[in-house]
C-alpha cells in the first residue's frame, strides 16, 4: 500500500514558504499553507496551465496469507479501506493559464499559492460513501460535519501469516499541462506535509488521577529499631523462613496515584504519587509504634499502544490490531548511575510523594527519550482507532525485604497544546538534515488563540527603575542643570 512520496525535479517542484526538501513541512488544521511551483527546464508553449491540489486520504490493508492444501502452498488475499478527507475539487487552484516561455538561462519560472488547510473532513466525500459498517465513526451528515480532521499517522506491522498497515496522509499535488509538438503533454510534482492534530485549549493542569493499591506485608525482625543492619540468628532466620507468628509483621496498602489523561508537549511534569498506609488490624502488635523505611528502587512505565484498522471484505468488515510498547524508567531518572534515596511515606496523614516530579518525567515528544519521539495522540477516525494503556511496575525495599506492585490503567493521550512546531525532517532522505528550528520567542500561530506559552516575563536588565531610583536620577538631573547654569553665568536681556 504505497504512501505519497516526494516527487521533484527540473521540470516541476513544489516549495513552501521557509521549508525546503527533505524537510517537510508541518502545519494543522486552519492553517494557510503558502508556497510556490517552480519549474527550471526550458519550455514553450502557446497553451499551458499550472494547478496545485491540496489532498488527504486515510487507508488500510490487511494481508492474510494461507495455506493451500491442494496446492502445496500459500494463498494470500488482501483487505482494504479507504476514505478520502479533503475535497480535492474544492482545494484545487489554477495558478498559471496561457503561453509559457521558459528559457534554458533564466531563473526558476516560479507560480505563486495560497491554500487553506480545512478543520473538518469533506461531507461530499465522506456523507454516505461507504456501507455504515465499515467505518468507526458514523457516516451521516449530521456526524461528518463535526468530524475534525485527523493528524498525520502511520502504522506497518508485519507478521508471519498477516500484515496489517494504516495512515492518514496529506500531501501538495502540482501539475502543468501544455502543449509540444501539437501534442497535449503533463508533468507533475507532490510534496507530502504533516497536519498535526490541533489543540487549542492551554495544557491541562488536571491528570484525571485514579487511586490503585494492594495490601503488601513485611515480616523481618529487620524491622524493629536497630536491627536494620543486625545479623540475624539461625533462630531467627528459620522463623523467618517458616512464617512463624514471633517475626514482627508490617501490613499496609501500597498505593499509587496515576495519571488516566496525559497530554503530549505539556510543561508539567506526569504526577505518579507513592505512598504506604499502615493497616494496624493486619500488622503485629510489637510493630504499632514503630515507623517503617520503604525506599523505592524502581518505577518502570510501559506504555502500550493499540491500532485497530478496518477494512471491507466480503460478507463483512475485517478487523486487525497491532500492539507496540515502550518501556520507560522512570525511576531512577538514570539507570546505572547513583541516585539520591527515595523514601516512601508511610503514614495516610500526609499525601504522597510525587515521583513524576522528583524525576522530572514529562511525557514530550521531543524530549531526549528516543522511545516517544514517534507517539501518536489517541484518535479514532474512519479506518483506524489508535489508543493506548499502561502498566506500572513497582520496586521497593523494607530493611532488606523486598515488595512489588503492578498496576493497570487506561490512558487518554492528548494532541500537543500548541501543534504547531518545527518542521520534522523527512525519514527516507538526508536523515542527517536538520529540522528549521524556531524563534525561541516566537508567538503561538493564528490558530491557537488562547495559549500563553510564549509569553516571557521582561529581563531584569530591561525592567523599569523602581519609585527610589527615579527620585535619585530626578535629583541628579536637577543637580547638572544647576550647575550647567551656574557656569554659563547670568543672562544678558
């Protein structure tokens, strides 16, 4: 199933404003594209025209391969879906129409454009298109309307007996006709774009935190003061290994507060909150007074993505899903290297120690953690339903014994508050090229109206003087003044 690629040369290319190839360029939805199609080879025509195609489409295959009895060997039948979601007549512009002279000297022959990127998915394209049960999302008028359109996406995933692949893809579509030789000729040139998936609203500051907990027990006669370091008996140690009753018992609830909604690009930090609440019913009795030291070794995030892609066959629709996982240590920040010791709180008095925030954990996807550079907000659009969930996985010490807890949540993925960000270079070429880079103190584009972000407090250096140094420089400047007139002698009338 082949994605749009990048096509150019002497004869036509695509270029917009500020970007140039391989970069590809990125925008969101509202947005004014601007650019220019450029053509270097020499050329004469009495008739020409030049035109430029906004396009988008999402599509799915799954490939399902067989054995064949019979035939000593494999069957291979392929599924597919596809929904176009720009209306391409509507996003087509005639930039250029007439006599075309193009000398082998000149300059690029080059035809201004300006397209606006649509919010929503195409009703004409969409309204009724397809059997209703093909599609995630309803295919009516009513529903189409509010279906914005979705980010840039891709998934292949390959497998011995299936493959299952889906996109959403958007790409510029530029094409010259003309007439040579009494024949009608055309070239044509695309430049794939990234559209990614817009946000308006300023960064949440509410995670949609969920409370998890387990009852975890600690026997050690560790556990009593001043035996943390102690070498236990042989006594001991048998009753340590058999159960018995006379090992001192500290029983409570491991609890961990953890986030169902994380957004991508937001400032603050994921909270992950820890904390162990004694259950004195449970613990024995030489233990009651005593406070418990748990350290937490590690806490270790794997996030699981799921795509499901739908495609039509021939009674019904076929469905195929895909799982990737990324694993992240949270904690230690740095695994390998020492690290300050993190103490669980053990008391339900206080709150809990937030993790995420001792460990500085941002879920940003264009942070140093190479594993999210490449993760999707959760969206659901025609063909394709991408979501994700997590597991948390807890290791913790309690004066030498050891306590795990794994811990389960689905979680919601948000779009970026501010979508638009520097242009992402393209993967099959030049791969050492870098991104165009913005101005640290740009403003946020036109269409995220409400973010603050790139708001910056002035620098000490430019405040304005405070009530005391505009007395000092008032008295000062009435002070030369005197002076000035005081050398210049009386005035002659």
């Amino acid at each position: 199933m082949g994605r749009t690629t990048y096509k150019g040369n002497p004869a036509l290319q695509i270029v917009t404003e500020g970007v140039t190839y391989p970069t590809v360029p990125l925008f969101a939805p509202g947005n004014t594209i601007i650019g220019r199609v450029c053509r270097r080879a020499a050329l004469v025509s009495t008739e020409a025209s030049v035109q430029i195609t906004l396009c988008g489409r999402a599509k799915s295959k799954i490939t399902v391969r067989r054995h064949n009895a019979a035939s000593h060997g494999t069957t291979t039948t392929h599924y597919r879906g596809r929904f176009t979601l720009i209306d391409e007549d509507a996003h087509r512009q005639t930039i250029f129409n007439g006599p075309l002279h193009v000398a082998d000297s000149s300059d690029n022959q080059t035809w201004s454009f300006v397209i606006d990127i649509p919010t929503h998915c195409s009703q004409r394209k969409l309204v009724n298109s397809v059997p209703a049960n093909l599609s995630f999302l309803p295919l009516d008028a009513a529903s189409v309307a509010i279906h914005r359109l979705p980010g840039t996406f891709d998934m292949d995933h390959s497998g011995w007996s299936s493959d299952r692949e889906g996109f959403v893809e958007y790409w510029l579509e530029a094409t010259i006709l003309f007439i040579q030789h009494g024949k009608q000729r055309s070239e044509t040139a695309t430049l794939p774009i990234i559209i990614a998936s817009a946000n308006n609203d300023p960064p949440i500051t509410d995670f949609g935190n969920r409370r998890y907990r387990e009852l975890r027990v600690i026997s050690s006669f560790r556990l009593l003061p001043n035996m943390e370091a102690a070498e236990l008996t042989f006594q001991q140690k048998c009753q340590q290994l058999f159960g018995s009753s006379k090992v001192p018992r500290a029983a409570g609830k491991l609890e961990l507060y953890m986030p169902r909604i994380m957004q991508l690009g937001n400032p603050s930090t994921v909270p992950l909150r820890l904390r162990f609440v004694p259950d004195k019913k449970l613990s024995s009795d030489n233990m009651h007074d005593i406070p418990i030291k748990i350290v937490l070794q590690s806490l270790r995030m794997t996030l699981m993505t799921k795509t499901t892609v739908r495609c039509a066959a021939a009674f019904s629709p076929r469905e195929a899903s895909d799982d990737t996982e990324i694993t992240l240590n949270i904690w230690p920040p740095s695994p390998g290297q020492p690290s300050s010791i993190l103490y669980i709180p053990c008391t339900g008095e206080y709150p809990p120690i937030d993790v995420g925030a001792k460990a500085d954990f941002r879920l940003n996807s264009q942070a140093p953690r190479q594993a999210l550079r490449k993760l999707y907000p959760r969206f659901t659009t025609y063909n394709l339903m991408h979501t994700h969930y997590f597991k948390f996985e807890i290791v913790a010490t309690a004066s030498g014994e050891e306590m795990k807890m794994n811990a389960f949540e689905s979680v919601v993925i948000l779009p970026a508050s501010e979508a638009r960000q520097a242009p992402v270079a393209a993967y099959s070429a030049h791969p050492g090229s870098s991104a165009v880079q913005q101005e640290e103190e740009a403003p946020p584009p036109p269409f995220q109206p409400r973010s603050e972000s790139w708001i910056r407090p002035p620098a000490e250096t430019d405040a304005p003087p405070t009530f005391a140094q505009a007395q000092e420089e008032n008295v000062t400047r009435k002070s030369q003044e005197a002076e000035r007139s005081t050398e210049a002698g009386p005035s002659v009338p």
